[in-house]
C-alpha cells in the first residue's frame, strides 16, 4: 500500500488561513474540527490521496520533530509583508528543507515595492527570499494578463492548479481513450495559425521575464506550455507532441 503524501501549510501571519483551506478542500468538508485533513486531488489525467496538514507558527515550532513532515511533498507559507513573517518562514524552511519538498508556495496577500515602516519588507526582498530557497510567490491580488497566449492561473486560483500540477508519489493514473477518428479531426487552417504564432513570437520577452519569478520545477513546467502552445500553433496536436516527447 502507498505511503499517502502530505501537503503542509503553515500560517505565519496574524490573519485566518481558512480561505486557503476551503481553496483546496472540496466543500463538504470541515476543516476547523482537526488539523490533519485528508483530500483527493482529481485531474483528468490522474487521482491522488493527500493528507493536508494546516497549523498556525508559534514559539512551539523550533521544539517540533521535523520528521513528522518528511512525507510532506508540497509545503505552503502563508505570509505577510513583514520582517518578522519572514523570520519565521526563515525557521520553518530551516527544519523543513532537509526533505526538499518539490512543491513550495509562498503565498501572500499583496505586496509593493515602497515600504512605508520599518518592519515591512518590499517585493524585491519577498522574491529574493522565494528565489534563493527556491520558493514560488504567489500573490494573491494579481490578475490575469488578458493580452497573454497562454492561459496561466495566477494569483489565489495559481495554489490549487500547483498542487494538481505536481507528480504525487501515489498518484494513480487514469486511461484516456482517443476520442474521435482521425478523419473527423479539423483541417487547420494555415492563415490563423500563421497569426497565432506570430502573436506568441511577439510575446517572447514577457515569457521569459514571467518564468524567471518561477521554481526550477515550475519554470520547467511553464516551458512545456509555452512549447505545446507553439506548436499548436503550427497546426499540431496535443497527441503529436506527445509523440515527439516520447522518441
């Protein structure tokens, strides 16, 4: 029987964390009534069991026995723009990294690059701090870029798709027929595809300004999109490129 993997968050501001929680748990069930919840991720392309721990820092957690967080695969810090937020996420990475979860968000509700008090700290040290313990920021105000190609999610909704993103260790794969035969596929039509990626060659730089803000894992992820979004628009299919991947 598979080991079920976990998916720790932490809250290190003086805010609720719930809304995470309802984020990720499907709605029926009650977070409030235990700290350890299991869940089931579901994507087209497979299912897994997760147990999802929440708990809230306190002076507690230097004294916590790290190895009850070594089945964890991704870890999520809800912070806040302060220095001490940041202090504690510092302590909390420190016994958590030993287990090089392959997930880690930094999520947090807003940030700006003009601090006002001395104990606030500016995006650019937010994500020097996400980039040097390789740590994805999630800013949870940010909103779509409607001109974009490639249909990313980005802010709150960016947690869940991480999470269904990431290969869990127990995750069971599901069969996907070919639905449809080949002489039913539609002609593509040349002229728009031409356009389309014209369009995408254009957006080359935004790309690679939006990838460097991203994890090793999730950087690698994102070019695959943005690969799979060129080639479709030469005219390609989804299972054509898997076919070249394959060889």
């Amino acid at each position: 029987m598979n080991t079920i993997p976990h998916c720790s968050l932490i809250n290190l501001t003086s805010a609720p964390s719930s809304w995470i929680l309802d984020l990720i748990l499907h709605p029926e069930q009650s977070p409030e009534q235990q700290n350890t919840i299991p869940f089931k991720i579901q994507t087209k392309y497979f299912n897994a069991d997760i147990h999802l721990n929440h708990f809230h820092y306190s002076e507690h957690w230097e004294t916590e026995d790290s190895e009850k967080f070594n089945r964890t695969e991704a870890l999520l810090l809800y912070c806040e723009g302060t220095k001490e937020s940041f202090a504690k996420a510092e302590k909390v990475w420190e016994k958590m990294k030993e287990f090089s979860p392959p997930v880690c968000l930094c999520i947090i509700d807003s940030t700006r690059e003009e601090v006002e008090q001395e104990h606030e700290i500016s995006r650019t040290g937010i994500l020097s701090w996400c980039l040097n313990n390789q740590f994805e920021l999630i800013e949870c105000d940010e909103e779509i870029d409607e001109c974009g190609e490639i249909e990313d999610k980005v802010g709150k909704d960016r947690i869940l798709e991480a999470l269904k993103s990431h290969t869990w260790s127990n995750m069971e794969l599901i069969e996907n027929s070919k639905s449809g035969a080949e002489d039913e596929k539609p002609k593509p039509n040349l002229e728009a595809n031409m356009d389309s990626f014209e369009s995408l060659f254009a957006q080359l730089a935004s790309m690679k300004e939006k990838s460097s803000n991203l994890s090793p894992a999730d950087r690698k992820l994102y070019a695959e999109q943005v690969a799979m979004s060129f080639y479709a628009a030469m005219g390609s299919s989804d299972d054509e490129f898997d076919d070249v991947n394959d060889v």
